[in-house]
C-alpha cells in the first residue's frame, strides 16, 4: 500500500466527501470544513489510499486520525503493515473501535471523554419543553422581550457581519492571550473567508439595530444530523445564546433529528453549559493503537 500525505486542500474537498458519506459514524471532527478549519492548527495532512482517506496531524506532535471511508470494507491488515509500529490513532469512533478490537490483534484502546460528541435532539431545544429547559427557556423569552431580533441566513454577503461580530468577540474574550481562543479565531475566520468555497454549510445570525448580535455556522453531517461548529454571541445581550441556537434551529433545521455541538475538550466550564442543555447522547471516542 502506497501511502503519500500531502496537506488538506480545497481541490479534494468533494472526492473527500464522498469517502465521508461512506462511513457509519460520522463524528463532528470529520466534516472537511472542520478539517479545512483547524488544519493549519493540527498540520492536518491527508493521503487517499484504496478504500479510505488516511488523515494525520503533525502538530504538536503526529498522531492519526480515523481513516474515512467504508470501514467494512477495507484490508486493515495490510494498512497496520504499511503504517509506523508506532503509529497511534485519535477521534477514534466507537464503531471503528469495535471493528478493529474484531479484526486485529493486540489493539490497545482508551477511552478520550474530552472528545465525545454531545448528541442533542433537534426538537427538544427548538421547543424548550419542561422543568429542564425552564432556565433556557426563560432567558429566551427575556432577550425577545427585550429586542426586536431580526434573523437572517449566512451567505457570501452577511457572512461579513459575523466575521465582524467574531473580531469584537475575540478583543472582549482574550483578554489574557490564551492560545486555545486564538487557535479557534484562526479557524473561524479562515472558514468564513472561504464561505464560497465550502461545500454545505448552513449559518444564521440576529440582527439587532442593523448590527450583528449573534451568528452560528452549522453544517449538515448526513440527513438525520446537523453539526454546530461555532456560535458566538454578544455578551451585551442577556439570552442571546439561548436565542441564537432555538432560533437557528427552528429557522434552518427543521428536518434534521440531532444536533451535534462537538466535544468539551476537557474544559470543566464548556462541559458544564452542553450538559444543561440536556444531551441525548454521546459520539463517543478512543485513542487506538494498533499493535498494542
């Protein structure tokens, strides 16, 4: 097996994508805006081998990613053999664990909480039914109280204005230069200045007085599930979250069952606001490494 990486581009965005349609779990960190996103973070590498899509990072150190692609039916044997001994998998999706502990021998395998995807159902945050979501629910109906919202889809044009509203969220937040916000704000405005370019994604913003209060950019992982990759808010406006995500979803994901808001990264703060929007599930993943 010949395996050649070369770095994440635009020009493999839709052959990638077709590997992705292939595979049975499809977790948010797949999704090639999310790749094209971070890639310049992580040194994202990818190498189109037969049957799959091998994705590696080289930064801060080289580790694998899952290779994407119909996982029944490629000769995983044969890639262990043409891979490093020492080559370790991250964002390993629990049903590619599954089948690798079935087919090869001696795979180590941990468990990685901080990855897990939090699985939402579409219809329970756009009606914020119940003593569960009474807190959202409250906050909502604060900030429509309060301003006259307008909500308008993201395109080459608006999608200006969140890219503006991103720079003021930036200046407000990293107040102490913390890389991890300046890693995501790198992400974010490389997404946005490509918008064009992108194959599928789904954004939204609130407009208050002519200016850009809040914004999401989603993206659609299969036909039951939708992914959130960012959604930022102005802190000026009480509720403007919980309005951004309700309002967005009831707008633009309509026909989707789940939504994806990604992992927690371990941060203890982040974990604590995705559990209180009562998660129906998990995309769990593991850190694999082939030969034990």
């Amino acid at each position: 097996m010949d395996i050649r990486f070369r770095p994440i581009s635009l020009e493999g965005q839709a052959e990638y994508n077709r590997h992705l349609a292939l595979c049975s779990q499809k977790p948010s960190d797949y999704s090639f805006v999310n790749l094209w996103g971070w890639g310049r973070e992580y040194g994202l590498e990818w190498a189109f081998v037969e049957g799959c899509v091998l994705i590696r990072q080289t930064f801060p150190q080289t580790l694998y990613w899952a290779p994407v692609g119909d996982w029944k039916n490629v000769d995983w044997q044969e890639l262990r053999d043409a891979l490093p001994g020492d080559a370790c998998f991250i964002r390993i999706p629990e049903e590619l664990k599954i089948i690798w502990e079935s087919t090869l021998p001696d795979v180590r395998v941990g468990e990685c909480r901080e990855h897990w995807d939090y699985l939402y159902d579409v219809g329970e945050l756009v009606e914020l039914k119940g003593r569960k979501f009474h807190n959202k629910k409250n906050l909502l109906n604060q900030f429509l109280r309060d301003h006259e919202a307008r909500f308008v889809l993201l395109d080459e044009k608006t999608v200006e204005c969140a890219l503006a509203l991103q720079t003021d969220w930036f200046l407000w937040r990293n107040t102490e230069n913390d890389r991890t916000l300046e890693a995501e704000n790198r992400a974010i405005v490389k997404v946005m200045h490509d918008w064009s370019r992108l194959q599928g994604l789904i954004g939204g913003g609130l407009v208050v007085d002519d200016k850009m209060i809040a914004y999401t950019v989603a993206e659609a992982l299969d036909e039951e599930s939708v992914v959130i990759h960012f959604e930022k808010g102005c802190p000026n406006f009480k509720g403007v979250y919980q309005a951004i995500n309700q309002i967005f979803l009831e707008q633009c994901c309509r026909g989707f069952r789940i939504v994806n808001r990604e992992q927690d990264l371990g941060d203890e703060g982040l974990r604590k606001a995705k559990l209180s929007y009562n998660p129906v599930g998990f995309l769990k993943k593991y850190t694999v490494c082939l030969r034990g």
